[in-house]
C-alpha cells in the first residue's frame, strides 16, 4: 500500500518497483526487495565495526565459544554454510539479539542469562539466521526507505569521534539494527528457525519455552527482545501448531 508511494514521489520508475519483487524458494512468496544487497552488507559492516570500537564485546571467551558451537550445529545441519557467520556478545540489562545481512549475530549477556539450555539458545540464533536466510534485512530496508541506513552509519562514524560512548541499545538503535521486522517475518523467521533446530537435532518445543519466558520478561517490565521481536500469545500459538504439525517435540 503505502510503501511504493516514498519511491514513486522519489522518480524511481514502475520498471524498477517490478524488477525488485523477487519470489523466495525459502519463503514460497514474492518479496520487494529494492536495496542494492552489496551496499546493505557494507552497510552492515560499517555498523558492526563501529560496534566493536565503541561497545568493545566479547569476541573471544567461554559465552561466545558457546554460541558459536551451538551455530555451527545449526549452520552444518541446515546447510548454510555457503555464507559467513561470525558471533559477538554485548554486554547489556536487554535481552537482545540481532542479526546483519553479512552473517554477524549479537547475543547480549542477559539473552545468554536468561535462556536455560543450548536448545534456546539454538532458538534465538535460529531465528537470526533465519531472517538472513530468507533477506529480511534487505526486504526490510526496502520497505522503509531503508538507504536511511546508510545515513545513519555515515552520521554514526562521523559523530563517533570524541563523544561519550553510548549504551549497546543507543548505538544499535542508531543503526537501525533494532528496527522492527513485519510480524510476518518475525513468524517466517521462528518457523526456519525452529527447522534448523530440528535438522541439528535440538528440541523445538525448546522454541516455545523460551519464548514464554522473553513473554514473561516482558510482563515484568524489562526492556526487550520484544521491542524488535514480539513475543506474544499469537506467535507462540503458532509456534506450536507448527510444531505440532510437523509432529516434532
Ligand atoms: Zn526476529
């Protein structure tokens, strides 16, 4: 609805609106994609390295290692090795993750507190994958005039130097990474997510116990996971039918 006429005002022509909706295989659905993938993994790739100048986290040590033996599980059994995948953990109060176009993954260290066995943990870096797999990122940016990124990054570097280190929250919201995706992606993302898990022979139903426990987070009133990936009865209702129809546990 909406989203053409930024473009259409813009003079980008219908030639251009029809060339970028592509037909996902992984997804079964057209997808508008507009952004220029290169520019959004270079994009991405400013942001994660002005990540790591200014929030310093962990690359290296016990809860990374963590992550990165429960994604290689979920990379090799899932196929997708074929891209980069690279793991860092952020020191902050938010249960939060988020995912780059280029195969970075974010955990912060109340996400890792918070979850209760390597199932989970397969649950959120399942999903995150799963928003790359199927180009969430790019469809986002599509969407929502998305080369605001890439203002933001340019502003982000530029206004970096000799100012007071923000929080992970602040400078992760600067670069959009936080930004919302649409609920149906967010639903797209648990069910590859919960796939993968599956393949690598992780529980599912672990996908449905932990995202009761970021619902419960919520109701507590602590800052969220939830803000960019809504954790409510809707999608644990459908996380579980899902399950069930794929008769897994
Ligand atoms: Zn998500």
């Amino acid at each position: 609805m909406t989203r053409t006429a930024p473009f259409a005002a813009a003079g980008l022509s219908l030639t251009l609106l029809l060339g970028g909706c592509a037909y996902n295989d992984t997804l079964g659905r057209n997808q508008l994609i507009l952004a220029d993938s290169t520019g959004l993994e270079q994009q991405s790739e400013a942001a994660w390295q002005q990540l790591l100048r200014t929030q310093n986290p962990a690359l290296t040590g016990a809860s990374v290692d963590r992550i990165r033996r429960v994604g290689n599980r979920l990379v090799e059994a899932a196929g997708l090795s074929n891209r980069s995948w690279d793991y860092a953990v952020f020191n902050s109060e938010s249960p939060n993750a988020f995912v780059l176009p280029s195969g970075k993954i974010g955990v912060t260290t109340s996400l890792l507190a918070l979850v209760q066995n390597d199932d989970q943990l397969a649950t959120v870096i399942g999903h995150e994958m799963g928003h790359v797999v199927a180009r969430h990122p790019a469809e986002r940016a599509s969407s929502t005039a998305l080369t605001n990124l890439g203002l933001q990054v340019a502003q982000g570097v530029a206004g970096s130097r000799g100012q007071t280190v923000g929080s992970f929250g602040a400078i992760a919201a600067q670069y959009g990474l936080l930004l919302p995706y649409s609920r149906r992606a967010e639903l797209e993302a648990d069910r590859l997510g919960v796939d993968y898990m599956n393949s690598a022979g992780f529980r599912p139903s672990q996908a449905v116990a932990l995202w009761r426990l970021m619902a419960q987070q919520r109701q507590s009133g602590q800052p969220e996971f939830a803000s960019t990936h809504p954790s409510d009865a809707t999608r644990i209702a459908a996380l579980e039918a899902y399950i069930r129809e794929r008769g897994w546990s």
